[in-house]
C-alpha cells in the first residue's frame, strides 16, 4: 500500500525479554520476564487513490446539500449579507489591514535580500536592521493570523464549513492505518464501512484511553493539513510538515528557567578582634541577632 506520510508515537507497554545465565551445575538456563519499556507504534496515512476522491467529492456535496436543505446559509449568501450591511471591515480597518499587508510584504522582501549575506558579512547596521525585520515579520503575522481566525469565525456556520469539516472526518476514517506487532498493515478504524466506522471512532472517544486520543488528533492534524494544502507528493508533504512544526516552535515564547537563589549565611565576625575588645556593646549583640530571629 502507498503511504503519504508515516509518524510513530510512543506507548508504554509490557515487553518480555529473555535472559541466559548459567546456573552451579554450569548449564545455561534461558528466563523469560515482562518489563515495562516506551515502545514506538508505527502509523501512516495511505495515499489517497481515485476512486476515493470521488467518493469524497460526493460525500461533500450530499453534506452540502443536508446543511442548506436544514436552513445554514452559503458563503455567498453570507458575504452577500455582510456587504448589504456595509461589510465586516470599516474603511478604517480596511485600509489599516492594507497597509499591513503591503508592508510585511515590502518587510519580507528586504529581509530576503540580507539574508544572503550571512552575519559576518553584514556590517552592523544590516544586522541591526535584519533583527528587526525579523521581529516585525513575526509580529505582523501573528497579527494577521488572529485577524483572519477572527474573520473565519464568521463563517463557521456556514453550510461549506460543516460539510468540509465532514469531509475531514470521512477522509481520516479512510486514510488512519496503523503497523500491528507482526508488522502488517491494518486501518486503525476497521475495515466496515463508513458507518460502522463512525460507530468505531465514536467507541474510541468514549474509553478516554489517553494513547488513543494523542493518535486520534495527530490523525486529524495531518489530514486535516493535508486536506488544505492539497498535495499528494508524500515528499512535499513530508516538507510542509516539517516546515510547519518548526514555524510553531520558533513562534513559542522562551521562557527562560530562574534558578532559585541559595541564601547565603552572613559572614561570622572574626572572634579574634571580639576576644581582644569586650565591650557591653559586644555582649549584647548576640542577644539582638537572637531576639530579631524570633521577631
């Protein structure tokens, strides 16, 4: 079967070993014991083949077809609304969101041309200027990242939106297999068809198995990955991922680690110079340090 991307996750599980030692007589005797190891289960996403687009295409439009038959409304119908209404946006925020744009697009484009010096070449001021590009770039997107969530919100109940978030659950259903312990290749949500499928996938959420839930959304992040970025090259989207990850792992804050510090004892006076002077002052002096411990 072709696969279009393969992952593991690690699950702890007993694992019998053997162990030969060699008893008084000096005869080898072999012992069998379970010990409890983290083991990496194999999992794939199989390529999707033709016949399955077309039932996916289909599926879609009959889910479609439920959601304005039921009363949601199209994106066009939607939009058409917004715009009779004055639009989402107002001319203010329109115009500050394009410069915001056009910005970060003139920002990225300067940024590219210094990133083909590397640091040692770039004077001072180029590597100034490169940092702050960099920061600028990614706060720009992480502005428009919550911008466009925010506009996709509006159209969250729409009769598109809930047909193709149907369509990603059918297409996890078909694509999830996963690599047993003989090595052989199995659907992870059996081999029935899309109802019992369902009834499978429903059982799952249900037990609250912690390792079942971690495969079932890494399932839902790859195809759902996948489903937007439209590409079957097993290569390309292996790149893509790869790419992504990365992107959420440079965007997470640093938070750095504060060590806790030691108090350190107060410096003992030298008993030499109290031992030449004795005043009252001195002896007092232990009562006061005694008497502000207790306070």
């Amino acid at each position: 079967m072709k696969k279009l991307f393969e992952f593991k996750v690690p699950k702890e599980e007993l694992v019998k070993e053997s162990e030969t030692l060699k008893n008084d007589s000096g005869d080898e005797v072999t012992t069998i014991k379970e010990v409890k190891k983290t083991v990496d289960k194999q999992y794939f996403l199989r390529k999707p083949t033709r016949k399955l687009f077309d039932e996916a295409e289909l599926y879609y439009g009959i889910k479609l077809a439920e959601g304005i038959k039921a009363g949601l409304l199209t994106r066009a119908l939607l939009q058409k609304r917004f715009s009779n209404d004055g639009g989402v946006l107002g001319e203010k925020e329109k115009e500050e969101w394009g410069e915001l744009y056009s910005s970060l697009f003139d920002k990225q484009v300067e940024l590219q041309a210094l990133s083909l010096k590397t640091t040692e070449q770039r004077n001072a001021e180029e590597n100034i200027r490169y940092e702050d590009l960099k920061t600028f770039i990614k706060d720009s997107r992480l502005r428009i990242q919550e911008f466009e969530m925010q506009q996709s919100s509006l159209y969250d109940q729409t009769a598109e939106n809930r047909a193709r978030n149907k369509t990603i659950l059918w297409w996890v259903l078909h694509l999830a297999y996963y690599i047993d312990n003989d090595g052989k290749e199995r659907t992870f949500f059996g081999d029935e068809e899309y109802e019992e499928k369902i009834n499978v996938y429903d059982k799952m959420e249900e037990t609250e198995d912690d390792y079942v839930v971690e495969c079932i959304n890494k399932y839902f992040y790859y195809v759902s990955f996948w489903y937007v970025s439209k590409t079957s090259d097993p290569q390309q989207f292996k790149d893509l991922i790869k790419f992504a990850e990365q992107s959420d792992l440079d965007e997470e804050p640093v938070v750095e680690e504060v060590e806790p510090v030691e108090e350190k004892p107060a410096k003992k006076r030298a008993t030499k110079k109290k031992k030449k002077v004795k005043t009252e002052d001195s002896e007092e002096k232990p009562k006061d340090e005694g008497s502000s411990e207790k306070e």
